[in-house]
C-alpha cells in the first residue's frame, strides 16, 4: 500500500521532523495536530491542520481534537469494499495510509516523586490509543507507527519501496500497537489500584483474579544462569522505579543474570539496615554483612567475615561511597558494587583501578519501598506471588523461653542476626556479633549441618565463635543443632520456635547455660 496521507500527532518529538521531511518528500501530505504541526511548520514542512479536516477546533484544553469522523472514517475505511469509499466520497472524508503517535507519558508521570493525581489523570491520552487501535485494526489498509524507534525501519522500507509499505510490515506495526496499548491501560490501571483513597470501601486485590503483569524490557542480559542461556532483565510497569528498577550503572561491563539475582539479594539484605552497613553476596546467600561508624569501617568487617567467599561476590553499603571503603577493597575482584551515591574521588579511583567491576547507584533506602509490595517467581508451566517478607521483629512479642535471660547486649546482637538470617536461604544458621556476621551455613537439607558449617566457616576464616549469638530462620527439630552451635561458644540463640520437640530444645539451651528467644515468626528463603 502507497503512503499517500499521514497523520502525525506526537508527544515524544524525537526523530518527527526528518520522518515528517521523508514523507513529504514521497508526496505524502501530513495531518497534525497542537505541538507536532506547530514544530513541523517551524521546520519548513507543510501541514495541515486535523481542526481543518475536521471543522472543529481542538477544545478543552487539547482533551478533544481528533475524536471525529471525519478522522476515525479516513482510519478504518476499508479500501476493499466499495461502500466504504464511498460513504468517504460522500461526506468529504480524505483517507489516511499511516498514523504515527507517540502516547502521553503517563508511565513516566506516575514515576516521578511527589507526582499529584490530578497531574497523572492529564497524562491518560484518549485520542492517541483511540488512534492506535483504529489504524491497527485496519492494518489490511493502514500502517500505525508508535514510537520514535520504528521510524527508521519504516524509512528504510518507504525508500525501497518507492512510499508504500508490505503487508507483512503493517502485520508487524499493528501487532506491537496492540502491544502497546495493552502496555498503557496496564499501567494506568496499576496506578489507580496503587492510587486508591484510604476511605475507598473495599481495598485493592492483593493477589487480583487475573493477574496481569506489564514490563518494559530495560536491557538485554550477557547470557542467562549460564552462557547456552540467553537473558533479559524487565522493569515492571505503571508505578515508581524501585529496588533493580531504579539502578544507575556508573561503570563497568554489561551485566548477566546472576549478576542481578545476587545483586536483588544484596540490596534486600542492605534495606534490613539503618544504621551504616555493609553486605556482601555470594550465589544469593550473605557470606558478609556489618554495621560500623561510617560504611569504611564496616566494609572492614563485613569483608572480615568471609575473606575468601568475598571474591567475585556482591557488594553493596548504603551511605555515601567514599575512599575508605575503596580502600577496604583493594586488591580484591567483587562482580558488582553498589551504594546510594559516591564520592567523586572514590568513583574516579574505582573507574581507574577495578576494570571488571560494574559499579551501580541505587537507592537504599527501606522507607521508600510501598507498604504492599507483590514479588513474583517463575515455576515450570506458572508463577508463584507472594508478599515481599518485609516484616520486623516486634520486641513486645518476643518469648524468652529459657532459664537466663538475655543480656542487653545479647538482645542487640541477636536483632542483628536475625536480620541477616532472612536473607540466607534454608536451612540457614548465623552466627554474629553485634554488629558482624560470624558464620553462615545456608542452603542445607537438615539444621545441624547448618550449624556446622556456619561453625566450620568461621573457623576457617579464623573467627572467633566464642560469645557469639545464633539466629535460625525456622525451628530447630532437635537439639542436635543447637548442640553444635552451644559447643562452639554462642552464649544466646533466637528462633521462631513451634517445634513438637520444643522442650527437649530449651533443656538443651539450659544445659548449656544459653539464653533463647522464640520469635514466632519464621523466614524460610528457598
């Protein structure tokens, strides 16, 4: 089909004006409409006006101008039946061949902090996905251009083709409109069920019947969990940019899949924390973690924690990166680091002397995470959500279930563990300080090798064990775990309890003169 009418209404300007030039220049003539005819005849082009086409002036403040027959009729006429073109003859409607529109920016409206309801309902275009759809579902006639990225393919075949376009090609423009659009009302209706009022009567559904999921593909991964895979990381649509979302890459290569699994595990362990921490990831599980003064002097400690298992993992402090911790770094490879800022001398000397590194900014901080956030997995053949474990300790609830009580000092260094614990994966032992992780056996088939490796791992790193505490993300079954943790020094343990061999568990802790709390709450992380 011969180009032979375009209707060109914009939001997005990029690339219009040298698409608009290649048109006129196969003799098409161009409808436009507000800002794009403004720019275009700024350029030297000639337009006309929709309002001219139409009869009708563009009124309320743009919200109507092209919703018009006249309009509509020239999209969706079929050229194959004779009724059609001529009910176009008969009401002095002028065909149109291609409808270029770039929506309304609503996904990033929304996005952007401190944005008001009244400024995101502006920015829900009417008249373009109308456009859209129009043009789409006559794709046997008309061609449909949505964003500035097509225009040069579309070009590049106008120019072989002497202005017409193959049916294969409108097939292709109609199939991603209809994508795109579908990608609109997606995040227009995500935003209203986020942008719900308190004094709504019914809230939003947490696990909605359907569930449908809009992403924006933000990258293309260098391979999958291994190279023979390929991988690409999405950003889901219509809400903020948070946690991955929201990363800057300030240096380095490109990432692969891994990469951004462990580093999602950083950045939730990072979040448990508000005092200056530092964390450090290997194959998802904390291998590292502390708290300091200042984010050099717990980088200090967190790489103290595991000095082996730190190479090539995830690294990530959640104040203002500055040489100290660059320093604490020094001479030892991490895959990926990441803080909420940097001081400029300590990026210019990362740049200069960690070539491999990707080095990312990415807000770290819990607050700015929504009360309800859905997480999502894939299974073989479905997909699991649940809600993101976000839950605090509630000192008030805690049980202390043995003969001592804890010290102060225990309590705080038991707060501390059982934060890192969350994010190990079961079975999980840790072993800290106040303010270091000591030991960590995760990811095991049964508790008591947990707590031997988290034993064994500290050993190894030549860490003391003794006056340490112990966290475990579910109950111990039987005291042999605790046995082991006991014989290794920890003097306080805290757990979820709820195990029909409690008692026998608590008599074992008296034994061995430890304190012990049961939380009720468990963190299993497979």
């Amino acid at each position: 089909m011969k180009i032979r009418r375009a209707l060109v209404s914009v939001h997005d300007k990029t690339g219009v004006v040298e698409l608009a030039r290649a048109l006129a220049g196969f003799g098409v003539e161009i409808l436009s409409t507000g800002g794009t005819a403004k720019l275009l005849r700024e350029a030297g082009l000639a337009v006309r006006d929709v309002a001219e086409v139409t009869g009708f002036p563009e009124m309320m403040d743009g919200r109507v101008k092209t919703l018009h027959p006249k309009i509509h009729g020239g999209i969706l006429a079929r050229r194959d039946v004779p009724e059609h073109l001529a009910a176009l003859d008969r009401h002095g409607i002028p065909p149109i061949d291609l409808v270029v529109v770039a929506l309304y920016p609503f996904e990033q409206t929304v996005a952007r902090p401190g944005v008001t309801a009244a400024e995101a309902i502006e920015q829900i275009d009417v008249g373009g996905p109308t456009m859209i759809r129009a043009a789409a579902k006559n794709q046997a006639s008309v061609a449909v251009v949505t964003d500035p990225s097509q225009y040069g393919a579309v070009l590049d075949e106008l120019k072989k083709s002497d202005g017409a376009l193959s049916d294969a090609t409108r097939q292709r423009l109609a199939q991603e409109a209809f994508r795109r659009t579908a990608q609109y009302d997606a995040a227009i209706a995500a935003w209203l069920r986020s942008a719900q009022p308190a004094q709504a009567p019914k809230a939003p559904e947490e696990f909605p019947h359907p569930l449908r999921l809009e992403a924006e593909r933000a990258q293309l991964l260098k391979y999958g969990e291994n190279p023979h895979q390929s991988a690409a990381f999405y950003r889901l649509a219509g809400g903020p940019a948070i946690g991955l979302a929201a990363m800057r890459q300030r240096h380095g290569p490109e990432l692969g899949y891994n990469n951004l699994l462990d580093f999602s595990a950083a950045l939730g362990l990072l979040l448990e924390f508000d005092e200056p921490a530092a964390v450090v990831i290997k194959h998802t599980n904390p291998c590292g973690a502390a708290l300091g003064p200042t984010v050099g002097a717990a980088m200090e400690k967190a790489k103290a924690s595991d000095p082996v298992s730190i190479y090539g993992g995830i690294v990530g402090v959640n104040r203002t990166l500055d040489m100290a911790v660059v320093q604490a770094l020094a001479g030892i490879f991490v895959e990926i680091l990441f803080a909420p800022a940097y001081e400029p001398g300590a990026l210019d000397e990362l740049q200069r002397t960690k070539k491999k590194c990707r080095v990312f900014e990415v807000p770290c901080d819990r607050r700015a995470l929504p009360a309800r956030l859905p997480e999502y997995r894939s299974v073989l053949g479905g997909l699991l959500a649940q809600s993101t474990d976000q839950i605090d300790l509630d000192p008030d609830a805690l049980k202390i279930v043995t003969k001592r009580q804890p010290t102060p000092a225990e309590r705080h260094a038991l707060s501390f563990a059982w934060r890192v614990g969350k994010h190990a994966k079961s079975n999980a032992i840790v072993l800290t300080t106040a303010d270091q992780v000591i030991g960590v056996g995760a990811g095991q088939m049964n508790r008591v090798d947990a707590a031997k490796l988290a034993v064994m791992r500290a050993r190894e790193v030549g860490l003391p064990t003794e006056g340490t505490v112990c966290a475990s993300d579910a109950f111990f079954p039987f005291r042999d775990g605790l046995d082991v943790v006991a014989k290794a020094g920890a003097t306080a343990v805290i757990q979820p309890g709820g195990s029909v061999r409690d008692e026998d568990v608590i008599a074992a802790a008296d034994e061995h003169g430890m304190a012990m709390l049961f939380t009720g709450l468990r963190h299993f992380r497979h």
